[in-house]
C-alpha cells in the first residue's frame, strides 16, 4: 500500500468505528514514530523534522536517490498527521494518555502537523492532563514558528475553550488581548471565574491565585 493509499484509509478509519481498525491504528502511529528514531540512527545525528525536511523542499517525481532521507522523513510525517487525526476521530478517552506522549513526541522533533491533530483531539475530549501538553506546544511553535504551517493563538483559544477547569486560567489569560478572538477568551474567563478582570493577562492571573487562596 502507497503511503497516499494509507493516508486515505486513516482518514476515514474512525467512521467504521471497528476496534480491529482502532487497534491497526495505534500500533501503525507507534511503527511511524520508531521509524523515524531509526531514520536518526542512521544518521547518527539528532534532528528536527523539519530540518531533515525543509519548508519549501522541491518533491521530485519519480523520487531521486539523493532525497531519500528528506523524502522518508516526509512520508512518516504524513502517516503521522493522518493517523492521530483518525485516532481523536474515535473520541476514545483511553486514547487521550497515548495522544499526549505523541504531541510532546512531536513538540520534541517538531512534527506540527502531529501536533495539530492533538490539538483538534484535545478540543474534543477536554481533560485537565491535557492542559500542560497544549502549553509545550503553544511554547515551542510560538518561540520558533514552523514556517509555512504557523500555529496562532485562536489555534489554542479553540482547543482551550472546551476546557473549562480553574487550571486552564493562565494559559487562557496569555491570550485576552489577542485580536478578534479576545472577547471569547474574557468570556471564557468570566464564565470560570465569576469575576470580570478586563484585558489584562497578569490581573487575571493575579486574580485567579487570590480567590484559589479565599477558597
């Protein structure tokens, strides 16, 4: 099977909802990510994904001999990306501990596009746990922004919204004066805390440490 054939099938794998397929699934993202450790050893070299494969990188068809690592790398990116957006698809909450190490995997070599689907996945089944991994990835990619796939702020506003515990206020209060979306980060604040502190990220958690100590 082509890796453009399985990423089709990953896709689409959580609407048959078989545990057979959910069972494939986890142990194809695991096979992915000690394909890429291998793709290091090889190399004798620590690398980031998009080190070993540029933003921009020219993808030639047929494939030449000497893009061959760029070009492994590239395909367990995307099996990656596929699977783990399949994985969240299942609203399986036992998945949520594997969804974790696999988005600080991806923080660690920065596989964004891995990240993302965790984010998406997080959104939809909110836990407290989840609350320190979308922090590493919000710090990893707004420190270094990979380039071509940047994450922004409403990126972490959406995924936090659904997250509605006391221990989301300082990561949310970050983002109460970002652009268009700073009206529904106060509103989210507002609605955990009682309390209306306007735009400014410190007084907010300032605030939050004051009534956490009154309670």
């Amino acid at each position: 099977m082509s890796n453009e054939q399985k990423g089709v099938l990953l896709t689409h794998s959580a609407a048959y909802g078989s545990v057979r397929l959910h069972d494939q699934l986890l142990s194809e993202l695991k096979k992915q990510e000690e394909a890429w450790e291998a793709l290091l050893r090889r190399r004798s070299a620590v690398a980031t994904y998009d080190e070993l494969d540029p933003p921009g990188r020219i993808h030639y068809y047929p494939r030449r001999t000497e893009d061959a690592e760029p070009d492994e790398a590239s395909d367990i990116y995307g099996v990656l990306y596929y699977g783990l957006t399949a994985l969240g698809g299942f609203h399986d909450r036992n998945d949520l501990p594997f969804i974790r190490e696999a988005a600080l995997w991806g923080v660690k070599y920065r596989f964004k596009q891995l990240d993302d689907a965790a984010l998406e996945a997080f959104a939809g089944m909110p836990d407290k746990a989840n609350l320190p991994v979308i922090q590493s990835i919000w710090s990893e990619y707004s420190r270094r922004p990979f380039v071509g796939n940047e994450l922004h702020d409403f990126d972490i506003i959406r995924t936090l919204n659904t997250h509605k515990f006391p221990e989301a206020i300082p990561l949310m209060a970050q983002f109460v004066n970002s652009g268009f979306m700073q009206e529904a980060t106060r509103l989210f604040l507002v609605q955990i805390t009682g309390v209306d502190l306007g735009s400014d990220s410190k007084r907010w958690i300032d605030g939050t440490n004051l009534i956490k100590a009154s309670s």
